[in-house]
C-alpha cells in the first residue's frame, strides 16, 4: 500500500503519523518524540524511522508531507526544492522558535528517504484570504512592501476544523460567522467569514496575539526600548523573554502547563492570576471577532486546552450571553461535540493537522501525475 509519513516539527517535539496515499489518506500509526532539548535534527529523524520500523513491518514511505510553520506569501503545498529552503532560510529570523529547527528536520529526513518526494505544507497559507485592513501593520508603508505584515498562523489547525464543521453539517462553516480557538502551549484564535480567514490574532510571528504557555502575546512596543534603556537588554534576550520566560510561566512563576495552575490556582494568587488573565484574552479576542465578523454563528475550541479544559471553555465563555453564548454544563464537563445550549453553536473539535498534512500532499502529488499524463499523451 503506497503510504504518506507526516512530519509536525515543534520547537521541543516531533509528532509524525504514516497514512495510507490516496484520495482520502487514513492513519495508519502515530508517535511523539518530546523533549528534544540539544539534540540534533539528524538523530531526530533517525530515531522517527527507528520506531516506524519498530512499528510498521513497511519500508520508507511514497512521500513526506512536513508542517513548515512560516510561508510568507505561498498558499499552496508544494515540493521541497533547493531554492524554497534557501527561501526559509532567509526568513527564519522571522520564526526563530520554529523555522531553523523545521528546516533541520526536513534536510534530515529527505538524507533519510532521499527518494521520497518531499512536500512543504505552510501553516500561514489559510489565512491568505485576510483583508488588507487586517494585514497591514501600522508602521511605515514600506515595510508592508517587504513582507512586514500580519501572516497567522495555526493555518493547518484551521483547514481541519473548517473541514469538520462541513462534515458535522453546520451552515456556519460555508455561509456564516465562526470564530475558532486553537489554545495550546501556543494559542490563536480566527475570524472565518463564509468559509475564509477574515483576520486571526498572531501576526507578523507567532508570538504575538493571546497570552500563551510561555510567549506573551501582545505587549506595548515600547517595552522593549524601555528594557534596552532600564536593563541593557539585547534583542536575543527580549526574544528570549517574549517566547520562553513570559505568558503563563512568567506570570505564575511556576509553571507553563494549565492543568498545574488549576491545581494550585485555590491556594496560589499568582496562579489565579495567570488562568484569570489567560480566560479574560480570550474572551476579548472572541469579542472583538465577533464585531468583525457582524456577530457570531458558531465557536469552535480546539488544542490541547481547548479540546481538554470544560474549566477554560466555562471561564472564557462567561458574560458572552450578549454573543448567543449559552454553555450547557453537563455536555461541558464531558467534553462532547456541542457544549451550547444559546442560539450561537459553541463546539469542542480535536485538532488534526497531520491529516491535513497528508491530505495536502497526496492532492498534490496527483495532481502531479495527472499533469506529467496529460503533457506525455
């Protein structure tokens, strides 16, 4: 059976998935490689086909279909060439938290399968139907010129969710108002009008946007010039500081990891105070979606805390009656599909981009071979 491996490169972690390759792959084993600390990209992806073969009788796949975080202005999959990666190459500094790392990876794993045809799949391509008014920054025009601009991301994340609300038959999702929140260690939330991103709140890099587990979100821009002035801090540590040492974990000052801070949230204020700012974000940043959108058909919670926390989802939905938002308490607690009972569909839907990943790269190899038929007949 021709088969498609899957490669979702994080900063700290590797998930991969083998699927079968056709018009509608399905998954056929997973695995999380997690804590990667110092460890090289090489002995990554070695130890990625040490367990597909400790798991899987079958040899090296027909194609490898990676998550490329950041893609600029590209809106398609496409292969992997030498001039894309020398095209990320000269934007990593955009994404340094993922893009050196990704493109580590995908150097390691094409050593690996060198015969395999290799498919970039951009996490900022579902956002490219954005507006102008939600994609210029408000700096000097010429920077817009050069790329400087709100690109979004969680874009595969996205793709699935729209994807399964078609499924589930919700109107919403063709001809109407969603809002989706991806809430995870890193955390977005989307504007979808009629099935298109019509603004979403990470920006120019992922940091920007919701507080996160350990990135800040939106922060006044003349923080960093007073903490250069004040601290002698560089450019290296404020990045540092915004995507390590800040959200949740700089807040708390214990931890990164939602399920710890509700555990201690009774009896440590600073705890409280990270899950207190954290629900408060969100629910403005759905607010302020709904005002773009003209109002709100349905909400989607997605991500490791969105798809796990009926305490979140409760917190963050607080006082958005005036939205059509009525959370059902029971159908919250068991985390089903649908959690409203108001007149606006609030929904729990676990996240799948690796299934995107594979969808993406079999539709494009076919298309592929159906174009090298028709130029050969």
């Amino acid at each position: 059976m021709p088969q498609i491996l899957t490669i979702n490169a994080g900063s700290s972690s590797v998930r991969y998935a083998l699927f079968s390759n056709g018009a509608d792959p399905h998954r056929l084993l997973d695995g999380k490689i997690e804590r990667l600390g110092g460890e090289s990209a090489g002995a990554v992806a070695k130890r990625v086909v040490q367990e597909l073969k400790a798991k899987s009788s079958v040899g090296a796949p027909d194609a490898v279909g990676h998550r490329v975080v950041h893609g600029l202005s590209h809106t398609q999959p496409e292969l992997i060439s030498e001039s894309l990666i020398a095209e990320l190459r000269e934007v990593q500094s955009l994404d340094p938290e993922h893009l050196p790392r990704e493109i580590e990876i995908i150097e390691a794993m094409q050593e690996e399968y060198p015969r395999a045809p290799h498919v970039a799949c951009f996490d900022t391509a579902f956002h490219r139907s954005m507006p102008p008014v939600a994609t210029m920054l408000p700096i000097p025009r010429r920077y817009f010129a050069k790329g400087v601009q709100r690109y979004g991301f969680h874009g595969l994340s996205y793709t699935f969710l729209l994807k399964e609300l078609n499924r589930l038959g919700d109107p919403a999702a063709v001809k109407g108002r969603v809002v989706m929140a991806h809430l995870g260690s890193g955390a977005s939330i989307a504007a979808v009008l009629d099935g298109k991103s019509i603004d979403t709140s990470m920006a120019f890099t992922p940091t920007a946007g919701l507080v996160m587990g350990t990135r800040s979100g939106d922060l006044d821009p003349g923080l960093m010039s007073y903490l250069a002035r004040r601290e002698s801090m560089s450019t290296a540590q404020f990045q540092t500081l915004v995507n390590h040492e800040s959200g949740l974990k700089g807040i708390s000052e214990t931890s990164a990891d939602v399920r710890d801070l509700l555990e201690r949230e009774t009896e440590d204020p600073r705890a409280r105070e990270a899950m207190a700012i954290f629900c408060y974000q969100a629910k403005k940043w759905i607010g302020a979606f709904a005002a773009a959108l003209g109002g709100l058909d349905t909400l989607v919670f997605a991500g490791g805390i969105g798809e796990n926390s009926a305490v979140v989802r409760q917190r963050i939905c607080e006082g958005l009656q005036h939205l059509g938002i009525e959370i059902d308490g029971s159908e919250n607690h068991r985390h089903a599909d649908r959690i409203s009972s108001g007149r606006a569909v609030v929904r729990v839907i676990r996240t799948d981009e690796e299934s995107v990943i594979a969808e993406s790269t079999a539709r494009l190899l076919s298309m592929q071979k159906e174009e090298s038929r028709n130029g050969t007949s």
